[in-house]
C-alpha cells in the first residue's frame, strides 16, 4: 500500500482465519514502511504531467520497486506468504466520468516477487458507476466489527460507518494539506503537529476552507485534482499568515470535518500516519464525544495495507470484495485483476 501522501511504501505479512461462528479475524506478522527512492519519489510526484509514454514506464517502474522488496523480504524472513493484494499509487482519480488509474502493474510485481498478485481493485466499481472508492469499508466490517466507525488520516481523511448500515466516503483533505505546508519549512512533515501546536487559529482561514463546495454536498470520495485546483489555491490566500498559524487552523478545519460525520458514534477506531500526529489526535477528542481508541503503532501503520491482504483474498476466492452500498455502484464486485508469476 502506498497512499495519497507517497511516504512510503506499506508492506504488511498478514494471515487471514475464517471461523463460522465469528467471521474473519487476522494475525499480523509484520509491517513496516519501505522509503521510496528519490528518482522515482520524484516521477511519482510528477506523474500527472507526465507523457503516456512516461506514465506506462512509471507503471512498470513502480510495480518493479515493489516485487523487489516483497522478493527481498521473502529471502530473508521465509515468509509463507501466498499472495500479495497492491493498491498502487493513484495518479488520476475523477469517477464521475469514469476514470480512476493507479500505477503498479500488477504483473510486473508477480513476476519480480514470484508471488500471485491481485491489482487494480478500483476499476471494476467505476465501470459500474460507484466510486471506486472507499473500499476499506468492507475490510472493517470483517476485521474490526467492534467500532461503529473507523477513520483513516491519510492524504485524505477516510470515515466507515459500519453500524447502523455499512457505508464510507472521504470527509476532506488531510496530511496531503499538512504536509503540503510543513515543506515551506523545509521538513517533510509536522512531526506530532509541534509547529501547529504553537500556532493559533485563525477564524478567516478556517471559514474559507469550511465554505470548500466539497463539504456542502453528500460526502464522496476525492482524488488529488481536487486539492490541486480547489484547495491549494483557496489556501494560497492567506499565504501571508504565519506558517505556524496555518497549520493550527488546518489541524482544526480536518478535525471539524471529521467528527461531524461521527455525531452518531459510540466507539472509533483511528489508524493512519495522520495518527501519529498528537494536536490533530488532541482536537479529534475535543469535537467527537465517541469513545476513541488508537491501536498500537503497527496496526496505525499497517491498517491499510491488511486491508488490501484482504481484498486481495476475497477476489482470490471468488467473494465480493467491494460494496456498492458504500461506493454507490450499480452492483457488488468481486475485483481486482489477478496476475500469476
């Protein structure tokens, strides 16, 4: 797994125990989050503007650098791992004219790991008129039945609702703004929000990121395009600010954004690498009354990339994986493009 903020890339050697009284349940072995090299953090990064030459090469690229550290991790740990379920990278996302395209060729990671490899998980959803998006929600209902919600601070801040009902969308932008600011310092992120800690809010900034369109309709699921042409340039008004105080103020704005949609929940688990970051954990147990339970460092880490172990399981053995009452697709799917090595 490899998400929208392309910090790293999420491995996860994970097994999976179905018992008919109790559902699924997992065990994981590791996890642990792999540096992307800097040539191609910087193709990635520039990926949308990239020729379709250049894309397919990146495709390949990309889906080697993962089959050669699943291959290295294999060799030394004797895993006995059967399979591997890759998310890739999403380089274009806008599901309302059908298109949703994620890097990684999934052959090419079968081939280098020696491994079976399921890929492509969102495609089939968007061809069926859902969202392709989020596909997480599925995962939770299984693996973590206990919560009434989940939420994942990642680039985008992610919300499942798993009772009353199953369904999940994007609340808003999250460490793709934060990290976005922490480069005008130089760093790479706020490390536990330090710099917004000493920041203050600002109640202009805040009520023109509020007044985004986004969050005055049905919550859906959001691509990178959307930060770039609606949310960089709205924050770019109030450059002029201390950097300090826009931090602090977009801490709260994603903050706010998320516990609106969790009025209704008892209990929350929070995972992400938005979750290491200590202000925004301070201001999410403000807004939200529900109790909040942030797991052990590697299931914060890890979450996603289980997850995706386990779409990958269920599309290798036939089940839906993807449900169109929490992407709004037409049908359920079983997805995701299986590769042999």
């Amino acid at each position: 797994m490899c998400g929208t903020s392309q910090d790293g890339l999420d491995l996860a050697d994970v097994s999976f125990t179905f018992d008919p009284a109790s559902g699924w349940s997992y065990d994981l072995h590791y996890g642990h989050t792999y540096s992307l090299p800097e040539t191609l953090l910087t193709q990635i990064k520039s990926a949308k503007r990239a020729s379709a030459f250049e894309l397919a090469k990146l495709d390949v690229s990309f889906g080697k650098f993962c089959g050669e550290i699943v291959r290295s991790y294999l060799r030394e740990t004797h895993s006995k791992a059967s399979f591997i379920g890759s998310h890739g990278i999403t380089i274009f996302h806008q599901p309302n004219i059908g298109l949703t395209t994620q890097i990684g060729s999934g052959a090419t990671i079968a081939s280098y790991s020696g491994l079976q490899t399921v890929s492509d998980f969102r495609q089939q959803d968007v061809c069926k008129g859902g969202q392709g998006a989020p596909l997480v929600p599925s995962c939770d209902q299984h693996l973590f039945p206990t919560y009434s919600h989940t939420v994942n601070l990642g680039g985008f801040a992610n919300v499942s609702v798993l009772r009353p009902g199953l369904k999940g969308f994007d609340t808003g932008p999250c460490n793709l703004l934060l990290n976005h600011l922490a480069r005008e310092r130089g760093m790479l992120y706020d490390e536990g929000g330090q710099l917004a800690r000493s920041g203050n809010l600002n109640s202009t900034f805040l009520e023109a990121l509020n007044a985004l369109t986004y969050y005055h309709g049905a919550p859906a699921s959001l691509g990178s395009e959307y930060v770039q042409f609606e949310v960089f340039p709205a924050m770019a008004r109030f450059s002029t600010l201390d950097l300090a105080d826009r931090l602090c103020t977009v801490n709260h704005h994603i903050a706010q954004q998320i516990s609106r949609h969790l009025k209704d929940a008892s209990s929350v688990l929070v995972t992400g690498g938005g979750a290491h970051n200590a202000f925004l954990r301070e201001l999410l147990k403000e807004k939200i009354a529900a109790k909040i339970t942030l797991p052990d460092a590697s299931l914060i880490d890890s979450k996603e990339a289980i997850c995706f172990a386990f779409l990958g399981l269920r599309r290798i053995l036939h089940q839906v994986n993807i449900y169109s009452v929490s992407t709004g697709s037409s049908a359920d799917s079983s997805a995701g493009a299986v590769y042999l090595p």
